[in-house]
C-alpha cells in the first residue's frame, strides 16, 4: 500500500526542508537525495529560479508525501521507488530534494520540489489530474515490487491501515485526533512543523474560522475547539512551547547554532546569487551603487556565517566526545563511501 498526499509551500521552505531532512528522520542523512539543487542551499536555488518564472504566483514548493505499510518495505526500497517516482512526475525538469524518513513505525518518502520548470520557467500545474498521473505511477511503482496498493471498487476507496485500525479496535475520530495531535506536538519545534506532522500522518488540515482536521477515512472535518479544550490553535501553538522535554544549556545552544547557521548560509546565499545576477547588467549608477550595498551586505552576511559556523563546529566536537563518553552513537552526516549501513 502506498498512500500519497500533496500540498502547496507558500512560505517557511527553509524550515520544510530542514524538516524532511533531519538526520535523525534519514538514517544519518544517507536517505537524503536531490537533483538540479544541493539539500543545503534548496530554498536559496529554489528562489533563483522562481525569479525567472513566466507568471506570478505565490506558491513557492510543492511537498508530497508517500507512504506505506507498516513492515512492507525496507528504508532502501522506499527510498528508490521515491527517485523512481521524481523521475516520472518531474521529468528532471524541477530542483526538488527526496528524503525518506525511518523515524516511525512507516516508512515514508518526502518530496519537495521548487514550483517552477528550470527549462521552460512555467509553474507547475497542481490539479486533480496531475494528482491522478502521481498516484497511478506510484501505484503501478509498488505493484512492480509486489507491495500493495490502494485498489478503488465501485467508486469507494479500501480502508486505509490507520483507518482499519480504528474500525477495528472501536477509537473514535476525536480520540484519534487528540491522539496524532499530543504526538505531534512532542514531535516538533513550531506550529508550521506541527502541520507537516499532521499531514504527514495522514490528517488534512484545513483553515477558516477555526482550524479543523480530518483523519484519514474521516468523511468530514473536526474543528480543533470541539476536539478539547487543549486542542484549539491558539493551545496548541502554547503547548508547542510549553510542553517540550528538557534540554541542557549545551544542548539548546547546540540546536540554536545549527538553525542560526543554515539561515546564516542561506541569506549569504542570496545575497551571492544577487550579486552575481547585478554584475551581469549595464554598469549604470544605480546598478554600481546597489551593487557596492550588496557586496558591504556579503561581507557582513559572510562574517556572521563563519562565526556560527566555527561555534558549530566546536560544539559538534564537544558533542561528540560526551557521545563517546556515554557510549552513544554521535549523529553525523555521512556521504555512502564514508559508511555502510544495512538498510
């Protein structure tokens, strides 16, 4: 079985991307792959080439998720399927990034690609059918490796494992909400986190008065204030920040570090990119001025970046003694010739 979900990025794709690859979601970052951009720099390279877009839009990305059965396949089978998958929907012709995650008790694949054609610089067209194209190759996809697929009888849909699951054992759909919601908001950092998590496990979640969520097989949405008290946007967005376990000093700092430098890098990034876009036009005044702020700009960015970086590094070395110390394993990223890992 292999269910697929997408949805629009209209901002945050820093944060998206991070998110789907999370070293400890990807095995160390080996079930991280990318074409036509590199992991890291994403976001930047994906606003590169939304400035050359023919039309306007305010879509940024595109994030689907495809997951399966619990136990049916293995992180590297799934994995794959996932470039088997990019391959078919995206043609090579969009900078996208795929991360399989292995952090549950389902192996899922992330994609999230830019919204415009790097050749032809059109938007992508997201619609009911292009849809239809994306589930009918991920469904023909699994049948060739002999996983299950979601089958349609008479115009309804099978039930899906989560939905089975609670025919079966009698939950209710509030019950199940309130379940997917307090995991959900352990499991993440902030609220655009928080709704990744609930797509990603299979929850619409729609937005008007109120915020309201579906389960999957849920025939119709729950608004989150009559799901409990706890549940409305405005307990859940203070529980993000409330309810988190504890983390040492080192640790936070560790964890603010990382973020801070890869919105360092990005903003240097773009700025680079500017410059490099600036200098190929006619050197007017105006040009050779906004140039001059932009190189005081890199300078700057580039000084702010390389000393994050170096405290990161320190920490990471910090981090990793302690590790060897308690006899854990320290996560690093790792390219495959550097390690082997049976997945």
């Amino acid at each position: 079985m292999a269910v697929t979900k997408i949805f629009p990025i209209r901002a945050t794709i820093e944060k998206s991307i991070a998110y789907i690859t999370n070293s400890d979601k990807t095995a160390d970052c080996l079930l991280v792959y990318s074409e036509n951009c590199i992991p890291e720099t994403a976001a930047t390279e994906f606003r590169f080439y939304l400035d050359k877009a023919q039309a306007g839009g305010k879509v940024i990305g595109r994030h689907l998720i495809q997951s399966f059965a619990p136990n049916e396949v293995t992180p590297a089978l799934a994995h794959e399927i996932g470039k088997k998958l990019a391959g078919e929907i995206l043609g090579g012709q969009y900078a996208y990034v795929l991360a399989t995650h292995v952090d549950k008790g389902h192996v899922h694949n992330h994609f999230i690609w830019c919204a415009v054609n790097i050749k032809t610089h059109k938007r992508y067209v997201s619609n009911k059918a292009s849809y239809r194209k994306i589930k009918e190759a991920g469904d023909r996809l699994c049948a060739e490796d002999s996983l299950s697929v979601i089958t349609e009888k008479s115009g309804k849909r099978g039930k899906s494992y989560t939905e089975y699951q609670a025919d079966k054992q009698g939950v209710s759909w509030k019950s199940l909400l309130r379940k997917t919601i307090d995991t959900a908001i352990q499991s993440t950092n902030d609220f655009d986190e928080f709704l990744v998590y609930m797509r990603e496990a299979g929850c619409e979640v729609k937005y008007g008065k109120h915020i309201s969520f579906k389960a999957v097989g849920q025939e119709r949405f729950t608004r989150s204030k009559t799901i409990g008290e706890n549940y409305t946007e405005e307990r859940i967005r203070e529980r993000l920040k409330t309810e988190k376990p504890y983390l040492s000093p080192f640790e936070k700092r560790y964890r603010e570090c990382m973020n801070a430098s890869r919105i360092a890098k990005a903003a240097l990034d773009m700025t680079t990119a500017k410059i490099e876009a600036l200098s190929k036009k006619p050197p007017t005044a105006e040009n050779t001025a906004k140039l001059k702020r932009l190189k005081s700009l890199e300078s700057r960015q580039s000084k702010e970046y390389s000393a994050l970086y170096a405290e990161r590094f320190q920490l990471a070395k910090i981090k990793a003694n302690i590790s060897d110390m308690n006899g854990e394993k320290p996560h690093h990223k790792y390219s495959k010739s550097e390690k082997e890992v049976n997945l």
